[in-house]
C-alpha cells in the first residue's frame, strides 16, 4: 500500500522530528521524541537508542504510533519530563496524542542493531535501526507539517551570518564551529533547498 505523506510535509528519504507514542506490556502510554525517516511507499525508518522505554514497548508490541505536531510543550515534555495522560486520547489499545495534526500507525517489520559510533555520541551502547511499514494515517489538520530540522540550522546559520561582523574573536569562533555544526546536520537531515542555500551562505561566508 502506498501513502501521501506530501500532504502532511513529509518527502521520501528525509527526517523529521516527530513524537513517537507506545505502549508498554502493563498497558502505559509514552511519548518520545524521535527522528522519522521516510522511505516511499509505506515503508518508513528510525533510529532509536537502547534504554529507551520506546524502544522496549516497539520492541515488545511490534507497532508506534508517528504523531506529526509542531506544538512547542509536546516537544518539551516529552524531552525533561514524559507526557501526561491527558495528552493522550482514550484509546485503549493504542497510544496516540489527542492534538495531534496527523498520525501514522506503523507495523515494526525488521530491527537493525547498529554500532553508535555511526552516530555523532559518545555512548557505548547500541543504537537500533526499525524498519516499518504504515498500516494506516490520519490527518485531523493538514495545515500542521512535520518539522525538518534542516531549516532551523539553517536560519541560525543567518541569523550569525548577520551578526559576524559585530562580534569579538572568541563569539566568531564560536559562530565558525556553529556553522560546521548546522552543515553537517543539514546534510543529514535537510531538503535539497536547504542544501544548497547553506553551500551559499558558506561560500559566501569563507570569501
Ligand atoms: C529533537 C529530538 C530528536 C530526537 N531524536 C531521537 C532519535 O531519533 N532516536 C532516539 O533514540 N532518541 C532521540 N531523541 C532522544 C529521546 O527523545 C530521549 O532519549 C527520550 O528521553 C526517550 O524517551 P523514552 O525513554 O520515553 O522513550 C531525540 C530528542 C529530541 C529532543
């Protein structure tokens, strides 16, 4: 089966930024934040390091809910805290976030132990590649969008672009290593706008 993720501003072989919601053997919901990667069709992939109560409740149920959303607290929580069950909607059988725009129902269909020296960390542990396959989407509000990080370092990227020449050496060094930083990711992450809009400015940047 194949699905139109255009619609929720999802292109095939990028990654996003979604919250990932499971549940657990005793029936606990959570919610994390985890980069989405689409791959066509209905084929979508993740990474997920080990310890986290995702990857044990993926692991463990065969399924994830992806939930597309660009609300600021969602993010957050999740990150420093975990999310409150009011966020969530009755289901009892499945977690989902109640605001979400869209969410995709994914089937786990291989799992992929990889090494995290692949990944910019200093961890020993390992990291897990999941391939998946979408057994159903939803879009409540198509107007939400998945987010790629690739524009915001790029908006950073000229945000210090403009402010390079009204600051000391040590703040210019810092600049300089913070935009290192944003290529790498946008090479990783961004569309190929972003790519090439960043090649600009560090060309521009270098003269
Ligand atoms: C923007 C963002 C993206 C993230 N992407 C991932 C990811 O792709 N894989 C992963 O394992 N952790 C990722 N994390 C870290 C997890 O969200 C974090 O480890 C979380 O605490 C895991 O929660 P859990 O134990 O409830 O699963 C990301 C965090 C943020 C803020």
């Amino acid at each position: 089966m194949s699905f139109d993720l255009s619609m929720i501003g999802v292109e095939s072989g990028l990654q996003y930024e979604t919250v990932y919601t499971t549940i657990s053997n005793d029936g606990e919901k959570d919610a994390a934040v985890i980069g989405f990667v689409y791959l066509g069709g209905d084929s979508v992939s993740c990474s997920i390091f080990e310890d986290s109560q995702t990857l044990k409740n993926v692991m463990d149920s065969g399924e994830y809910v992806v939930n597309i959303t660009q609300d600021p607290f969602i993010f957050t929580y999740c990150t420093i805290s975990g999310l409150d069950e009011c966020y969530f909607t009755d289901d009892e059988d499945l977690a989902i976030l109640k605001d979400a725009g869209s969410y995709l129902i994914v089937d786990v269909e291989e799992v992929l132990e990889k090494s995290p020296r692949h990944y910019p960390v200093k961890s020993e542990g390992s990291v897990f590649e999941i391939r998946g396959r979408i057994r159903d989407m939803e879009i409540n509000d198509s107007s939400v969008k998945a987010f790629n990080r690739g524009f915001g370092c790029l908006i950073d990227s000229l945000v210090n672009y403009t402010r390079y020449g009204l600051v000391d050496d040590e703040m210019k060094k810092f600049y300089d290593e913070r935009l290192e930083e944003n290529q790498r990711i946008i090479n990783k992450v961004g569309d190929s706008g972003s790519i090439k809009a960043m090649e600009l400015l560090k060309n521009n940047q270098e003269k």
